[in-house]
C-alpha cells in the first residue's frame, strides 16, 4: 500500500504504484582521470559525459498517471505542430513575378478558405 504524492489518496491492497519524473536537468560529468583501479595497480580513466539527472520523481496511482500521460501526449503533440509550422514558414518558395522579371517577388499563395482544396 502506498499513498499517491499527487491526490494524497491511500492505495487499495495489491494496487500498482507508479514512479513518474517531474522534474529532470541535463548534468554533466566531468572526467576522472585514474578513476578505476584493477588488481595489477594498473588504473583506467573515467571518460564522464553528459545526460539528464532526476531532481524530482513521484510515486503516483494509475489514475493520476493517467492523467499525467494524456497530459504530456498533448504537449508532445502542439510541440510537434508549432515545430512543423515553423518548417513550413521557412520553406516559402520565390516566385518570379507575372512577366519573369528577375529579382521580383510576389506574395506566396494564400490557402483557400475554410479547407476546401482547389480544384484542377
């Protein structure tokens, strides 16, 4: 039995008990040289690196993990969206005026109103 950190509510028997992280940083490790010695005094050099650190981690029940993940999978998907609107913005092609005057460029091509596509 466990109580959930989020709802403050007591688990039933036997219930399933989730640890969620909250709250993490990108840490980095810094290098050791002589860090791990071997029998034959011989000693090899710790590389260290990067990677996320847990700050905050909670122990949750199903339901506010639940809650939790639907949560996290609707900012995943405007992230997504804003990033791909963003792609797009960029990728504006130049278009040559009516006549083919060089170095002249006209509006990009407005979408057409409420979805409807246009028809060839």
């Amino acid at each position: 039995m466990f109580k959930c950190q989020r709802c403050d509510r007591q688990s039933r028997s036997r219930e399933k008990s989730v640890r969620v992280i909250t709250n993490e940083v990108q840490y980095e490790h810094p290098s050791r040289p002589f860090a791990h010695p071997r029998r034959n005094e011989d000693y090899r050099d710790d590389p260290g690196g990067s990677g996320p650190q847990i700050v905050q981690e909670l122990t949750m029940c199903g339901a506010c993990v639940a809650i939790i993940t639907a949560a996290r999978a609707e900012e995943q998907v405007e992230r997504e969206a804003e990033t791909l609107a963003q792609q797009q913005t960029l990728r504006v092609p130049m278009r040559v005026g009516p006549n083919g005057a060089n170095g002249v460029r006209s509006a990009p091509q407005s979408a057409p109103v409420g979805g409807q596509r246009e028809r060839r």
